[in-house]
C-alpha cells in the first residue's frame, strides 16, 4: 500500500486529537514493547508517550494487554506522521507492537507460513474488534472515526508484512511474478477510486469512507497473498471463481456512466472522468495479469488465475453498486445493494443499484 494511506489515516486522527494537549515525545517510562533496531525502539517509545488518543480507562482495566497495545498503535499512526517518519520505520515499528502483544499474550506462533500470516491476521482484527466493542459502549461519531483508521491502518500494515513473508517463496518459483509491481497497479486502482470523493457533498464524512476505502482495498490485497501462499506452500488453488467477459464490464460501464451518482450530479463531468480513470487502471492491472499468467504453470498458474476471476468479480460488484459501500445512508440504502458474497446468480441478475434502490422504494 503506499503512503498516501497514511496521509489520510493522519488527517483523519489529527482532526480527532485537535484541541487535546501533547506532551510530546520521549523515552516512555515504562516500556511495553521492544526492538532491536534502536531507531525503531525510539519511534515505538515515542508512539507510547504520544497521548493525543487515551484508551478508555475501564477497557485498560479489564483489557490491559489489548489497551497498551492499541494505545501505542493508535500513538504510531499520528506520531509517525506528524514527524514525517518513514513508511518502513512506521510498519517495523507496528510489527513490534504486535509480537510483543503476541508474546504478552502467549499466543503460539508456529507452522507453515500461510498459518503464521492467519496468526498475524487473528490477532491484528481481534485487537481492531476490541477497540470497536470500546466504543461502542461510548458511541461518538469521532470514535467510529477512529475505528475507521485502525482498520485501514491494519489492512496496510499486514500486506506489508505478508509482502515480505512470502516474496522468498514466491521467487523460488514464480521469479516473474513481481508482487510489488503488482501492489503499484493495485494501489492506482484503489486511490482513482477514492478519487471519486474529491466531488460531490459528503461532508465531514468523507476521510472515514477513503479509510473505507483503502480497508476493502487492503482486505483483497490479503486474501490475494494468501491464495498465492496456498498454492505455493500447500499446492492448492483455493475456491473457484467463475470467469467474466470483458464485455460484461463494458456493458455494465455504460449504465454506471448514466447512473445518478454520475449524470445527476453537478460534478458529473469530472466523476464521468473519475468512472473511466478507475475503469483504465483495472484492465490495465488484468492485462498485466493476463500475460504473467501465460508465464506461470501447474497448480500456481491456476490460482493465479482464479484470483483474476475473484478480482474482475469483486470490480464489477463495485461498478454494480456504483461504487457506494463505504458511504453513509439509511438501512434499505445498503440493503440495496450487492453484498460481497453473493452468488454468481445474484451477480448476473443484479443490474444496477439505481434500479433496486427504486424498486425497495416503491418507486417503481
């Protein structure tokens, strides 16, 4: 993920922290969580003492592992970009936070790769569900906020991880399969579709649906690296997607580019533009696809291949859905519209949100 995540992951908790004093940073007193990387032992000392973001203190009683962690990851997040740290020192920095977690919590860390990645995973969302369940007890539109940037901030950080956790297996053997050239087209996807906020009316709510955003994002990207690491460490292809013509997308462009959300907006120019930018980058992403697949064999190839479908299928859910799921809006407003994990049926059946929208209103 690049770096323009953590710009937003900042905006959105500086926002939250103005008005609340900063000590500033320094050598924490009592410290938590250790490196042996001096440079990072300091970014994490400073992360602690960072107290722009105080945990509950009923939570920190009853959750004092999970409190000290989150307390220092939320401290990362704003320390680390407020002194313009780097982006590799940030997530070393984050890795320590969660091992020294993992080993406080004597959680076993065993097995293959692909079951130390779902170790790293589980314990990432379980501590994001745990700052959730905190505020849900204290329901406040800057705390859900906040959870919007946790999340995203993990999403980031476990594709990093799991980027260097698989790049030695990968190579051994799939040289040509270049993850990080991969990530860049993925991200470029991902940011021309955030893009679609610089127009339009959402308010204060618009940080909080590009941290959306780039969680979805982020999400995918995971599942994506798993899939590679199953068929590579355990020779398997994982769930089969079904393959979707290119003419299906065309179609389906065309009815997202007459669709409210793009001719009934004042800014429907630009977000026509925003529409066609995020349609260019994803085939030119499937295209990149398509000839590394021509070069992989057996059981990878496969896999390969079968997460392309999975791509294409969770592209043409966005476009169906006009590109809406991380905006805010009544019940019956999401209710309309395509779930990830709907069938192929339900996926080909569906035409537009517009017209479900309209049909669950009564208007038609």
């Amino acid at each position: 993920m690049n770096k323009s995540f953590l710009l937003i992951v900042s905006v959105l908790l500086w926002t939250i922290s103005c008005g609340k004093s900063n000590k500033g940073a320094g050598v924490a007193e009592n410290r938590h969580f250790t490196s042996d990387d001096p440079v990072i032992q300091v970014l994490i000392d400073s992360a602690e003492s960072h107290d722009d973001f105080t945990i509950n203190s009923t939570f920190a009683e009853q959750h004092p592992m999970e409190g000290k962690a989150l307390q220092a990851i939320l401290g990362l997040t704003q320390y680390g970009w407020n002194n313009d740290i780097d982006e590799e020192k940030i997530y070393k920095a984050a890795d320590a936070i969660f091992n020294g977690y993992i080993k406080e919590a004597k959680i076993a860390k065993n097995g293959s790769l692909l079951q130390q990645m779902e170790i790293d995973d589980t314990v990432a969302h379980k501590l994001s569900a745990y700052e959730t369940s905190m505020n849900s007890e204290n329901s406040d539109y800057w705390d859900i906020r906040i959870s919007s940037s946790l999340d995203a901030f993990i999403a980031s950080y476990l594709n990093w991880k799991y980027n260097k956790l698989i790049a030695d297996s990968i190579k051994l053997k799939a040289p040509m399969l270049d993850l990080k050239k991969e990530a860049a087209l993925h991200d470029t996807v991902t940011v021309s579709i955030r893009s679609i906020y610089d127009y339009g009316d959402y308010g204060s709510s618009v940080g909080m649906i590009r941290s959306c955003i780039m969680e979805k994002a982020g999400r995918e990207w995971t599942d994506y690296q798993k899939a590679l690491l199953s068929a590579v460490d355990q020779d398997k292809e994982g769930k089969q997607y079904t393959k979707i013509e290119k003419s299906v997308f065309d179609k389906q462009l065309k009815m997202l580019l007459s669709s409210e959300k793009a001719a009934g907006s004042d800014d429907s120019k630009e977000i026509k533009k925003v529409f066609m930018n995020i349609y260019a980058n994803f085939w030119k992403w499937m295209d990149y696809r398509e000839n590394i697949s021509k070069q992989l064999n057996g059981t990878l190839k496969a896999a390969y291949i079968n997460q392309t479908n999975k791509f294409k299928r969770n592209m043409l859910i966005h476009i169906k859905n006009c590109f809406s799921e991380c905006e805010e809006g009544p019940q019956d407003y999401f209710d309309a519209m395509l779930p990830e994990d709907c069938t192929d049926e339900e996926l080909f059946k569906y035409t537009t949100f517009d017209e479900e929208y309209a049909k669950r209103s009564g208007d038609n």
